[in-house]
C-alpha cells in the first residue's frame, strides 16, 4: 500500500477512535429478575481488536488485541531489508598495467586490425574510452576477457548494428581495443594518482602546508585588528607520481594512440 494511504488509513483510525472516546454510552435498562433468582455474573467484554497501521510498510499488516495493564507486548520481527551487493570493479591501475601486459603481447598483425577497426568508426584515442561506455556493458567489458562476455555483449560489441562491425568471432581484436581504450582514457592518470594517494591528515597539513587561497590578498594593507584566512593543501604525491610514471614511461604515440613502446616497434 503507498505510504500516503497507510497515512491517511492512521488520520481516519485516529478520528474514529477520537468520536468513540467522545460519544457517551447509552442507557440502557437492565433486564428484570424473577423473585428469588440470583444476580446474573457479568461476562469479561470480549478484547477489542485494533488494526496496526505501519506507514512504512516494513512489517504486515495485523490485529493485535488490546491487554489489560501492565501486559508486556512481544516485540514483532521485522523482515531485515538487503541492501544489493555493491559491483566490483578492478581499480584503474591493475587495469592498466593489465593493457601494457596484453598489447605488449600481441603480434603486430592483431595490433594493426585492432587500430583499423577503431579508425573505421573515425575515432580518436582519448574519445575510445567515451564510445565504449555508450555502447556496451562497460562493467563486463573491462572486467572480463572478450571470450568470456555474454551473447548480448558480443552483439552490442561487434554486431552489425554494434559498436564495431567487426568479424565476432576474433576475441583478440576486442581484447585490443579495450586495452587501447583503457591507455587512452583521458581520465587515467588522474585516477591512477587518486588511487595511489594517501589520505592528508591534520598533521599534515600543518608540517607540509602550501597555501592555495587567502583573504585579503597579498599587499593589501591591513589596520589592526584584522584576520587573515587561509586555504591550505597537502597531497603526498611521490607514490603516486612514481606509479603514473611507471605506466606512462612505457608508453609511446603511434596514430594518435597512446601505446607500449614495445607493441609500436611490431607495426
């Protein structure tokens, strides 16, 4: 039930119990007893029930009885909610050093077919990355060799109407284009640094400071009092530079492609 109708069912329950509170019992007589009969024993009241109205819809609706004072209610068990498994992805780093590793592997007829068919589709190499994502499973792309995506991957990979028109059956070049897209992304060595960084502490900041903004600017004469604000940064980037320049050394330009050095030299 939508939550505003469980609200409106607790305003409607409200309103009822208000005008039963409200509304004085009727006076009725009591039955005559014969001479000599004894006084009839009064029945207990059957218990009235009361409809629970839960506006979030986490348990079942039910009837629960009311009790006399000082009953202790069972607590009701609520179905616990699972939350859905976060998907999880290789870091941009591992996915990198993976492309070197296979585009240095190849032989250079494959690397050859794999730059013509992403030249076919007038692509640029810092666009590649941007196409993929519109036209397939990218979640599937990377994490997986070519062989193992599913049909509907393939399809929307080297289909006719796909993203390459391609022969489907040459896993090798797929896996060559996605190794070339991943070098060629224009967000890699931002996310290789954002993934190699350490988090700035508080110390930190206060040993290894660079100011980036203050308030007033230099040579602005001041009266005292006054207060100057700052904006302070620091990143410990040594790590992280060390890691983008083990990837970046590598690489080379062929055709406006970023690729192994060792891969140009088999072209």
């Amino acid at each position: 039930m939508p939550i505003g109708q469980n609200l409106n069912a607790l305003t409607m329950g409200s309103r009822i119990a208000a005008a039963v509170a409200l509304t004085p019992p009727l006076s009725v007589a009591p039955p005559a007893i014969p001479p000599g009969a004894a006084p009839p024993v009064p029945s207990a009241p059957p218990p009235t029930a009361m409809a629970s109205v839960d506006p979030f819809g986490t348990m079942t609706r039910s009837r629960i009885p009311f009790m006399p004072a000082g009953t202790t209610l069972p607590s009701v068990p609520l179905t616990p909610q699972i939350a859905p498994q976060p998907v999880l992805q290789s870091p941009v780093t591992t996915l990198a050093r993976g492309a070197v590793a296979q585009l240095s592997s190849m032989d250079g007829a494959t690397m050859a077919e794999a730059i013509r068919t992403v030249s076919n589709q007038r692509l640029t190499g810092d666009a590649l990355m941007d196409y993929l994502e519109r036209k397939v499973r990218i979640g599937e792309v990377l994490g997986n060799r070519a062989a193992e995506w599913s049909d509907t991957t393939k399809a929307d990979f080297a289909g006719q109407s796909g993203a390459f028109q391609m022969t489907p059956d040459r896993p090798d070049i797929m896996d060559a284009i996605v190794s070339i897209a991943i070098l060629n992304d224009r967000n890699l060595e931002a996310d290789i640094r954002g993934e190699n960084s350490k988090e700035t502490t508080a110390d930190d900041l206060l040993k290894n400071r660079r100011i980036v903004w203050q308030s007033p600017p230099a040579g602005t004469v001041l009266t005292p009092p006054y207060i100057v604000v700052i904006a302070v940064e620091y990143q410990e980037v040594a790590t992280a530079e060390a890691v983008v320049s083990s990837i970046r050394d590598q690489l080379g330009d062929y055709q406006g492609f970023k690729l192994p050095k060792s891969a140009i030299q088999k072209l």
